[in-house]
C-alpha cells in the first residue's frame, strides 16, 4: 500500500498509538506518500462538479492536512483560500507546498471563523468525527459561510455487503474501537460511521439546504446508483 518514501510499519504503529493531533503531526513529512492523501482523481472530479456550481468567492477547506485540496479552491474561486487543521506539522508541510494560501492551525470543532467564505470542502477527514461532533463540526461550518455559502464534499458508497472492502473497513473500525477501549489518548479515526442518511439529517439540523449529485468518473453500481456522489449543503 505504501511507497518506499511512505512511514514504516513502526512509525505507523507510533502514529496510531498517539493522539489524533500528535499522530498526524509525526505522519506529515510522509503524509503525500500514502494512500491516505485523497487521490488525485477525486479531487478533479471535485473541481469539475464544483466549477458548475460557481462562481464563488473565498473558500475554506476543512482539516486540509497537507493542502491536497487547496488546489480545488483556487481552480473554484476568486478570492482567498484558507486551509485549517489541528496538526502543525500537517500545515507546516501545506504551507511549503501552497505559499500562497491563508494557514490557520484551529480545532474543526472550534472554528474561529463568521461568516467569511463563500465556499467550505473537506476531503477524507470525517472518520475523525463520531456522530455528536459531526454536529458540531456541521454547525461550526455553517457560521463560517456566508447566506449562500456552500459547503462540498465527496461521499463514496459504502461497499457491498460481503465484500472484501467491507470486511477490511469493518476490521480496520473494529481494531480501532478496541484500541480506543484500551488506550488513551484516543485516536478517532472510523470508516463506517459517515452514511449518507445520517450526515443529511445532521446538515440540516445545522441550517443547510441539503443535495447531493453523482460524481460520474466513478460509475455506479450494479443497482444503478453512483459510486461516489457530491455532497452539496448549501447555508440559507
């Protein structure tokens, strides 16, 4: 899974045995060189469905690690692009590759912003928020936005029933439950509990105007639904 430039077996175990802040903080220099980086191709389709969705103005990406999607922002929007994460590290490694972007090290659950962006993503970063923090992460995005303001997000599918996906991230959240029942700090990090139902009904107890719309590149399934769809929860 990993590239020769990538963490070893025993920095991941370190990593993975700290607190979420400190564990990203010791991955970041070899953060691009795993697979936890959201893969190019997403964030292109991103652009591309959120190009139609424009113009926007400012924008924020939220829990932006080492800035894989300030890119997406600055092809979306005409005015400055802002990436906040809990990890200094993480945004150490941001700012050398993104100079040109507003760095801001805050907790997602604390945003200190109001009402000062057009436009909100986030990739790859809500495992690390179990459902009552989803709330407040939701909400703390809402008061970020302007009246009209967007937030976006990818959402894949979850994977069939059975399958060998399913059973590894069914492993992967049950080894993490464990480690958390065992050992403090805990590490919140879970695949299975961001469904699209249950985010939907999360946005909108926030405030937001709730669609969603297929991200075609990836397909769909056997029952005709997409693959991965455009999470698009827009602030009255």
């Amino acid at each position: 899974m990993f590239t020769p430039q990538g963490p070893t077996l025993r920095e991941l175990t370190v990593q993975a045995l700290s607190s979420v802040e400190r564990g990203y903080d010791l991955l970041a220099p070899k953060f691009e060189a795993t697979p936890f980086r959201t893969p190019d191709r997403i964030l292109t389709a991103v652009a591309r469905a959120l190009d139609d969705l424009g113009p926007f103005g400012s924008g924020l990406d939220v829990c932006c690690g080492t800035g894989a999607g300030l890119p997406v922002l600055r092809s979306v929007c005409a005015g400055r692009i802002t990436g906040v994460d809990l990890s200094a590290n993480m945004l150490a490694e941001a700012r050398r590759r993104h100079p040109a972007a507003t760095l801001v090290r805050a907790d997602a659950l604390a945003l200190p912003f109001t009402a000062s962006f057009d436009l909100a993503v986030s990739f790859g970063a809500f495992g690390h928020f179990l459902p009552d923090a989803q709330r407040t992460l939701f909400a703390g995005v809402h008061a970020a936005l302007r009246p009209g303001g967007v937030l976006a997000f990818p959402l894949p599918a979850p994977p069939p029933v059975g399958s060998r996906v399913y059973w590894a991230l069914w492993g992967f959240d049950t080894a993490m439950r464990v480690r958390n029942a065992v050992w403090r700090p805990p590490f919140v990090m879970y695949y299975r509990t961001f469904r699209l139902a249950d985010v939907r009904t999360r946005l909108e107890e926030a405030g937001f105007q709730v669609t969603h719309q297929p991200l075609a590149t990836f397909g769909t399934r056997d029952d005709g639904s997409p693959n991965c769809r455009l999470v698009v929860a827009r602030k009255a």
